[in-house]
C-alpha cells in the first residue's frame, strides 16, 4: 500500500507536534523515520495508521485522503494497516490468544497450523501456551511483531521497534523484521531513534525535526549527504561511506578499502575518526588500509582536533591530539597518509 | 437482657427452619438488589466506555461531578423518583409507585454515578497503551471497549459488586418508592427498620443477621476481586 501524507499539521492543546509534514512512502518501501525522541515521530505513525486526525492536511493511502473517515469505513481501512508499538502491551492470556487477536476481530479463525507458521517465522515456536504477560522483553516484542503481521498488512508502522528490548535481543530483531519484510513485501514505515536500524533496515529515510520534515529519500543519500545542518548533525556518526562490497574489499568511489569480514552487495561502512591514524610518511604494511589524503580543514577543540580530509572523492574526519597536530605539522591543504586496519571499519547492515 | 437472648434464639430458629415470611422478604431483595445492579451495569457500562473513549468539552467536569454523587443520599434518589412516579408526576400514569420496580428504578438510579465512575476508574485503569494496540490491531469502536473491560474485568466486577452492596444496603429509596408493604415490597432494610417499632424484635434480628452476612460477603468478594490483578 502506498502512503501519502500531504501538509500535515497536528497540534496538541495548542503545541505544534507536526507542521506542514509531507512524506510519500511507495508501494514495497521500507521507509526509516528517524529523528530525536520527542520530535513527532509517533505522533506521525499515529496519524498515517488513522488512530489519529490531523488538525489539517491529507492522509491518502493508495491515492484515497482517508483523514477524516470515520466508524465503520476508519476501521476497514485500518485493517489493512498493523502497527507495532514502542512499548508492548501483551493482551492478557496466552501468547496464542494475541496471535489470533488481529484475526479474530476480523472475524477470521486462524487454523493451528496458521499459528504454528507464524511462531516458526517469528521465532517463538513452542511458546503458544505461555502467558504473554511473563515473557521477557524481547520476546514480547516478537509476539507483538507476530501479530501484526499475521494480519498480512499492506502497510505495517513499527514505532521505535527495539526500543524496549535489552542489547542481546536486537539483532535477532532486527533480523527479523528485515526477513519479514522482503519475504511479505509490505509497505514499512519505522519509526526509531537509531541510525544503525535505518542503515540497516531502509531503502528510503525521513529525518523529522521539532515536527518538521527536514530531509526525505533514499537512505544511502540522506547519509551520505545530509541537506542541512541538523540533518548532518542528527546523524552525528562520522565516516558512513555507501560501499559495494566484493569479498573482503568495499568499494567507495576510487578506494578499495579491505575489511575484515566477507559481504556482498551493496551497503555501508562506518570508519570511526578515532581509528584513522595520520602520518606523514606512507606507513608500513601492518596496517591494510592506507591512502593519501589532503587536509581540507582543522577543528580545534582543547581536547582534540578533528581533521578532515579529502581522499579517492571521499570526505572523512579523523580525530587526534592537539600535540599530534603540532608534532606533525598539521595544516589545511597539506597531503598526509591515513591508515587503518581493516578490523577498525565496521559494516552496516 | 433475658429477652434480647430469648429474641436472638428465635431469629436463629426463623433463619434456620427457613420461616417463610423471613425467606420470602430475603429472596425478594436479592432479586430487586440484582435486578437493580444488573439494570445499572447494562445502562452504565456502555456508557461509561463512551465517557471514557469521546472527547468534548466539559468531560473532566462531568467526570468529576459523577464521582461526587458517589455518596447520593438513598432518600434522594427515592424522593426524585418518588416524585416521577407519583400519581401528578410525569410517569404517574404508568403506576408503578409503591411496586418493586419502583424499587429497582429508585435503585438503578441511586448507583448510576458508582457504577459510572468505578467503570470509568477501571477503564482508565487499563495500560495506556491498550486502547492504541487493539485498535491497530484492527479491533472496531466496539471491540475495543469490549477488550478494554475485559482487560478490567476484575475492577468491573469490583464495579458490579460496590453497586449490589450499596442497594442490597440501603433504606431510604426502597422504603420511599416501594412503602415496605408486606407481601409485596417489604424488604429487608425496611423490614427491619419499621419491623422494631412495631415489636417484631426477633424478625428484625434474624433479617439483620442475614443482611449483615450478604453485606460481609459482597465486601469479601470486592477485596477478592480487587486482589486480582492479572
């Protein structure tokens, strides 16, 4: 399904939550909404899965403004919609029960093997008996993801999904819901704090602001090249290159830079300014990855000093001491070596 | 003294040889205090699910206003209902005055803002994320609210309880609009209440003892359901 939200305003006693927000989410997109809590995203979620109004503008889904549906036609529109909340709140009973809720109130009875498909694609195999109310975090989470999804939505919201699950259980999540989407091929719209899970996640990203949009597009661009300067300060991770990986090289523009694991495809990379080292003779080969590069400008902070360079059509930041800067006689325009070692670059996906 | 304990010991023998005049006014207010409770809750329920899912101006106020007529006095609600039933009132025509349905409308009445703002209290009870979840879920207005009281059912029924306790309990409605005629609308508050001035001591002690268990009993089970969270 696809979503459309045009000049979309939403207030609340008198706060402006949401201003003039219009997004496009296409048929099949798994969309990152992403943004510092408190900024609107949930009120957005809210509002394109019709559990709320806007004060003005349209919420068109498949080119219909269903905005201001009301009773009967609300609700049949919004069956064709799941939402996965931040928090979950397991209805109280088995974990059975909250699997066969969504069907239910359509007046579908789920077979026993519909039940058991949906647990093995979740993970939750054997726990249908269990009380939903004593699972751990994760896994509450896992039943709340498998009964949205059972309702096969042409649209599914997950609001800042990994949110209430402890570290360990996130991945696994994240997992997850990646499969489920390519597997269903829903429209998704996320919700979430965390850059990591829009990298790894999205084809298209939204940056949302004190309720504004600030940037939508393709994920690898919004990163790549932040529109404005809250954009690129909200995505504050330095050094997020867009690779093609071959075997244990990323390709990004002219460098071949080695990595330490094997990947395919496409995706990113994230080289910490703090593991680039600066030096002024080409380093011995210990270290993988070296290129020269020229200084195009110095922050200087009492701490340190971020120096950023330019090197194969590439933008990076590294971080050293102020000593350092003066020992190696750091200065804008000046070519340098960088080097890191292919353990230090991490991979995004 | 001597007598006091003569008088107990009959009323115990009335209760437990089932007199048929102490069963027959026993009977007859648990049927009217049900009554009265089951009317309030299918009147009250829906609607307290409506006052507590709409959104309109006044809503804090009105809620307010229901909890503060929690402690309506009995002789109130049988003094306005009185008044609508009674021969010149609006209802009189239907002559319903110092019959046990008068009883139960005073009754329903009388319990309409406890029920009313218990269910509201249990609804809002219900985790605050609830409501969101079962209507992303595909869940209807309807279906909602039906989820939400299940989600509540041990505070509903605390709800039921409170209500029952407070009409099987009280005098002044029912001796109002029913008249404590014997036979017909006689129950066990106002057969106790004018029973002692006409002598009937025994008979009041035993009605007493039977009102005082149904009363302990409706409490018991309120703190029983209260207990249970899950």
């Amino acid at each position: 399904m696809r979503l459309e939200l045009r000049n979309v305003y939403r207030a609340f006693g008198g706060k402006r939550v949401l201003s003039d927000v219009s997004l496009t989410v296409e048929q099949g997109d798994f969309c990152a909404l992403i943004g510092p809590t408190g900024c609107g995203k949930t009120t957005l979620l809210r509002i394109s899965d019709l559990l709320d109004t806007p004060d003005s503008g349209r919420v068109l889904l498949d080119g219909v403004d269903c905005a201001g549906c009301r009773g009967r036609g609300r609700t049949m529109i919004r069956r064709r919609a799941s939402m996965v909340m931040q928090r979950p709140f397991m209805l109280s009973g088995t974990v059975e029960k909250n699997i066969r809720f969504g069907p239910g109130v359509r007046g579908k009875r789920l077979t026993g093997d519909e039940v058991a498909e949906v647990l093995a694609a979740t993970g939750l195999t054997g726990m249908e008996g269990r009380n939903a109310r004593t699972l751990s975090g994760g896994e509450m989470q896992k039943v709340a993801i498998a009964r949205a999804v059972v309702t096969k939505p042409e649209l599914l919201f997950l609001d800042e999904p990994f949110n209430s699950v402890d570290q360990g259980a996130k991945p696994e999540l994240r997992t997850l819901v990646g499969r489920l989407h390519r597997e269903m091929g829903m429209t998704v719209l996320m919700a979430t704090h965390d850059l990591a899970d829009a990298l790894a996640l999205s084809n298209r990203t939204a940056v949302l602001s004190d309720g504004r949009l600030m940037q939508a597009g393709e994920t690898g661009p919004v990163f790549g090249n932040p529109a404005n300067l809250f954009v690129a300060s909200f995505i504050g991770m330095k050094n997020i290159i867009p690779v093609a990986f071959e075997n244990q090289e990323a390709v990004a523009g002219e460098l071949n830079i080695h990595i330490a694991e094997k990947a395919e495809g496409n995706g990113f990379i994230h080289i910490p300014p703090e593991v680039i080292t600066i030096s002024l003779e080409r380093p011995d080969s210990s270290q993988r990855n070296a290129f020269n590069a020229l200084i195009t400008h110095i922050e200087e902070t009492p701490m340190y000093d971020t120096v950023h360079l330019r090197t194969g059509g590439l933008a990076l930041q590294a971080v050293v001491t102020p000593q350092s800067t003066g020992h190696l006689g750091l200065q804008r325009n000046s070519r340098v070596w960088i080097s890191f070692k292919a353990t230090s670059v991490r991979i995004l996906a | 003294m001597d007598k006091l304990a003569e008088a107990f010991v009959i009323a115990l023998r009335l209760i437990f040889t089932g007199d048929p005049v102490v069963m027959e006014i026993t009977l007859r207010t648990l049927t009217v205090s049900a009554s009265s409770t089951v009317i309030a809750c299918l009147i009250f329920i829906p609607l307290g699910c409506v006052l507590h899912f709409a959104r309109f101006p006044g809503r804090g106020f009105l809620i307010g206003t229901i909890q503060a007529f929690y402690s309506m006095p009995t002789v109130f609600a049988g003094l306005l209902i009185f008044l609508l039933l009674s021969r010149t009132g609006p209802l009189g025509e239907l002559r319903l005055l110092f019959t046990t349905r008068a009883i139960v409308i005073a009754q329903v009445f009388l319990v309409a803002p406890v029920i009313l703002g218990l269910i509201i209290s249990a609804l809002k009870g219900v985790d605050g994320q609830a409501a969101d979840t079962v209507r992303a879920l595909g869940a209807s207005p309807m279906q909602t609210a039906g989820v939400l009281l299940f989600e509540a059912r041990f505070a509903v029924l605390s709800a039921f309880l409170m209500g029952f306790g407070r009409v099987i309990s009280e005098v002044g409605a029912a001796m109002m609009v029913g008249g404590n005629i014997a036979g017909r609308t006689r129950t066990l508050t106002t057969a106790i209440s004018l029973g002692i001035g006409r002598g009937e001591v025994a008979e009041s002690i035993a009605l007493g003892i039977i009102l005082m268990t149904l009363a302990l009993l409706v409490s018991f089970m309120v703190h029983l359901s209260g207990l249970r969270k899950a």
